[in-house]
C-alpha cells in the first residue's frame, strides 16, 4: 500500500500532464464526476447503489449498451472513487466487460471524496481516510465481495455463465485476493497492481489464500519497483505460495514506482501502465 513517506516524495502532477493524457484518450479525470445516468456512444454508465453489509454500497456501473458480458469489479487505491478511476472502468467496458468502479469507503462515507490524486495528497487525504480504510479488514472486504458478486450477478448486463474478475490498485491490490478467495465459484481472475498487505503470517493474508481460489482461476500481481527494492523477499514469498497452491499466478516487477498503473498518479508511467493493461485482458480474455 501507497506510505506516507511515498506520497509526500512523489512528484506534482500538473494539469499540463493531464491534458496530454486527455488529447492521448487516456484520462478524463479533470472534469468532476458526473453521478448521473448517462449513456456515451456505446457504453451505458450509471451511479448505483445497494445495500451491504456496514451500510450502502456505491460505485458506477458501466457496460456496452447492449447485450450480456462479463463482470469485473475496480477495486480503487487509497485516493478512492473519482473520475481517474471511472475513466479506468469505462476503458475496460470499451474492451466488452460490465464493469462496476467500487467506493471502497463505502461504510463510512459515500461516493466521490477527492477530485484526483493530488487532492487526496495535498488536502490531508491519509489522515481522512484512515478511519475509513481500518473497517476494511479481509473479513470485511469478503463480506463485501459476496454482496457485490450477487448485486452483478442480478444486472441484465452481466452474463452470469461467466467468470467474473476483480482487480485492485494500491491497498486494494490485497482485495482482488480476497474477493478470489471469498466467491470462488463466481471469481474467476485477479489483478493487483503495486499491492500492499499481500504476504504475512496471519491466516487472512493473501498470500496464504491463494489456495481458496478455484482451480480454474488466475491471477496477475504486478509489483512496483520501489516497493520490491524495500520488500523484495514478497515476490520471493508469493511465487513460492502460488507453486504450493498450483495456482496459475503470475508475479512479476515492473519498471515503475509505486501507482505507475493510475492515470491520476503521479507517477504514471504510460508504457509500463500499458502493459500491465494488455496482460489483465489477456488474463481476462481467458478466464473469463
């Protein structure tokens, strides 16, 4: 998970940056989010809510606009629900999935709390969220994976004779786990990109649950490369539990700094970021 020592060292992105992502049609995230229905060219996006347990759970549904399709979950990284990561969602729908953004705050708060990366990083963002990130405990995350798998399994728009993925972004990397392990007769794929809380000794660490997922699923853990320099026994340890767990895990660190993958970040390294994005279809694209 992104420290606060890593948040406060990251560079100052400027709106300069944003546009040429934007011109690039790669992010959006200047504008506000807009949680009304709207349907764009062939892509449906509503603002959704229901309930779950601690509370009511709210995210942004988005999905071809017609027809049945996978589901995939987007777990948001510590900044949480905002536009970066609606745009992330609404790339992935283009690629054919039903794609729900999570609020992963969702028992203490509801849907947009920072405009982008460096409002969350500026206006005090970890002491806010703190409260907020310690009622997700893997417990807690499980729980809440069960309520949305049967929420999307319900969605006209989901084809629930397939496999569903997750993927995970900073202290969510550890969800996509989680969720694997908590449903894994609906779970099919995982993707965690530069995760934090992945390997430990408790029984609920993800690196100890990689024998709950099914046998047929898969999973992709990108590692960062700051925090495999200060953490590099982790790949060594999560290789080891996917060969114990004959799992078809895939562990790998990538030439970029912690949040390289989010358009948002910082640090956003787009070639990098690409990649990982063609292995998750890849991924998805087979398990699927």
């Amino acid at each position: 998970m992104c420290t606060q020592e890593q948040a406060s060292n990251m560079p100052t992105i400027n709106r300069r940056q944003f546009g040429a992502l934007a011109g690039a049609g790669a992010v959006a995230a200047c504008a506000p989010m807009d949680t009304s229905a709207q349907a764009s060219g062939s892509l449906v996006e509503n603002t959704v809510t229901f309930a779950a347990p601690g509370g009511t759970f709210d995210g942004v549904f988005i999905h071809p606009a017609s027809g049945s399709h996978p589901a995939v979950i987007l777990w948001p990284d510590i900044a949480g629900l905002r536009p970066a990561k609606v745009q992330m969602g609404g790339r992935l729908a283009e690629a054919g999935y039903a794609v729900l953004v999570a609020n992963p705050y969702y028992r203490s708060v509801a849907g947009q709390q920072f405009e982008d990366f460096d409002d969350w990083r500026n206006n005090d963002g970890w002491n806010k969220v703190t409260p907020w990130r310690e009622k997700n405990t893997p417990e807690a995350v499980q729980e809440t994976a069960r309520a949305v798998v049967a929420w999307l399994d319900a969605q006209d728009a989901v084809d629930s004779s397939r496999g569903i993925g997750n993927q995970g972004y900073c202290m969510t990397g550890s969800w996509t786990i989680f969720t694997a392990a908590a449903v894994p007769s609906r779970v099919k794929a995982a993707g965690s990109f530069h995760g934090g809380g992945l390997v430990g000794d408790g029984p609920m660490a993800p690196v100890n649950l990689l024998d709950d997922m099914a046998d047929d699923a898969a999973a992709i853990i990108a590692i960062a490369r700051d925090d495999d320099a200060q953490a590099p026994d982790a790949k060594v340890a999560l290789r080891a539990a996917a060969e114990e767990a004959e799992a078809d895990i895939d562990v790998e660190v990538y030439d970029g700094d912690h949040g390289w993958t989010v358009l948002d970040s910082p640090v956003y390294a787009q070639a990098e970021a690409e990649r990982a994005w063609s292995e998750l279809l890849e991924m998805y694209s087979e398990t699927l």
